[in-house]
C-alpha cells in the first residue's frame, strides 16, 4: 500500500522550510516533498546544493533571489503549472525576510496550488530562548543600515506593545545595540546567534551591557536581536487612591486591593493597609 507521503506529489508551488542550522532540524514531510518535486527555486544553489547533497537529492535547481524579476517568476509559474516545484531560503523558513512572497502571490492570481511546509524559522527559536514576554511579538525583518533610519525605525516601533524581534548581521550588531541604549533605554534586549549548532548563544541585558560585551567578543554568524516590550509605569499614589475609592464603593478593602494590585502590579499589602486607612 502507497502511504499518501509516497504519492506522486501534483503541479504547484511548495514552501519548503530548511534547517537553520543542524541538519537534523529537516523533516520529514519536507524531505519527501523535495525528493517528489521538479525543480527547487532557491536563494543560492551552492547552499541548497549542500543541503541536497546531505539528503542524498540531485534536483534541477533554478536561481530565485533578491535580484529575480518578473520573467523570472514567469518562467516559475509555467513550470509550475504542469510539474511541483519546491521554494527554499538559504536556512529557515522561505518568504521570512526574502522575495518569496512575490511568486506565491503570482502563484495564487495564477491559480496555481500553494502548499507550506511547517519548519524551522531563526526568530521563533530565538524569541523562545530568549526568556522574553513572548505573548504578543512583532517580527519587523532587518533593521536599518544607517544609523539615522535605525534610530527612526527603533523610535517609531518602541511603543508597540510587544516584543520586537529583527535579524542583524554581525559587523552592525554593536552599531545597533549603542541605537537601542539611546532610543529605547530601560529596555530588555536579547541577542541570539549560531542557533542551533555548536556554538549556539543567547544573551540577555541591557543594550549598553550587551554592546559592551559584544564589542569585546565580537560576533559571528546570523543574529536575531530581541527587545523587550516597553515597562508600563507605576500609578501615583493619588492615582492608587482613586482606584482604590472606586473599588470601595463596591467591595470589601481585601478586595479592593486584590483588584488594584492586579491592575497596576503594586503591592497588594500596602494597599489593603491604604484601604483601610480609605474607608
């Protein structure tokens, strides 16, 4: 009996997540999906080469980068139209910070079948390392090169409520941890780097630590830099005591404070004590 992952896979386009580092990262799904498709457009064929080569795969692979064109995604789509054709990044997960959503785009005005494949994708193993609030994130690709578009990038995302998250080459880290000191001080920062292979690191503090450190270790590999969300200040004590007074009005001092502690993160013991002193 033909399991369904034997099948003979049908015309269309298939995202193909690849391991962002160790090779073992690579599923199973996604190695029989490359094993069953006609071509595999990639970033560089020298990397997906390698990738293949591990799998023991000789693919028809077909250049598609930053510099593809709409001929390019032409001649994508007419293959495509009559055979399945595999789309992978370098490492991770495909049209994550790169042109993929151009073709799945066309793809789909086209009417041609899109499939994804889950997998590995370099900001969620970061952001799970991290010890960030991970809740509520926002992913906001590369940050600027230049230090002024940086600074207004940094400045125009600080009040999101969420963690940010941002890939960052090596040589710029330190340029863009002194950037996040000056526009977002107070906050928690993360730097993740080699995820997943030997030398894999997370490390965390403030930005000046970490530049600090960095500037004296300086990285290597692919970054994902992480800040935290923005602290929410305290209330001041008039604005404790009107909270406070509002509860009272319709509920017992233990809890009023249990509310108000809930509310603003303040002590509940030293609120109860106010209510009473309120009531």
């Amino acid at each position: 009996m033909v399991s369904r992952m034997e099948q003979e896979l049908s015309p269309g386009l298939y995202i193909v997540a690849t391991p962002i580092g160790n090779l073992g990262d690579i599923t199973l799904r996604a190695i029989e999906v490359l094993r069953g498709v006609a071509a595999v457009a990639c970033e560089d064929t020298r990397v997906t080469g390698k990738l293949l080569n591990h799998l023991g795969l000789k693919k028809r692979m077909i250049r598609y980068d930053d510099h593809a064109g709409e001929a390019d995604r032409e001649k994508l789509l007419a293959l495509m139209a009559d055979e399945p054709v595999a789309l992978v990044s370098d490492a991770g997960t495909p049209l994550i910070s790169d042109p993929g959503f151009r073709l799945v785009r066309a793809a789909r005005e086209a009417g041609i079948p899109v499939t994804s494949l889950p997998g590995a994708s370099a900001a969620i193993v970061a952001l799970t390392l991290s010890g960030l609030p991970n809740d509520r994130f926002l992913f906001a690709g590369f940050l600027p090169a230049k230090d002024k578009a940086r600074r207004d990038v940094l400045a125009e995302l600080g009040d999101v409520p969420a963690t940010l998250v941002f890939y960052e080459t090596a040589p710029r880290l330190c340029d863009a941890l002194e950037a996040i000191g000056e526009t977002l001080p107070g906050r928690e920062v993360a730097v993740s780097r080699e995820l997943t292979k030997k030398f894999e690191e997370c490390r965390t503090g403030s930005a000046d630590e970490l530049a600090a450190h960095f500037a004296e270790r300086p990285a290597k590999g692919e970054i994902v830099l992480m800040i935290g969300p923005p602290v929410a200040s305290q209330p001041s004590e008039a604005d404790a005591d009107a909270l406070l007074r509002a509860e009272l009005a319709r509920a017992k001092p233990s809890q009023a404070a249990a509310r108000v502690a809930k509310l603003t993160g303040l002590d509940r013991k030293a609120l109860y004590a106010r209510a009473l002193e309120l009531r």
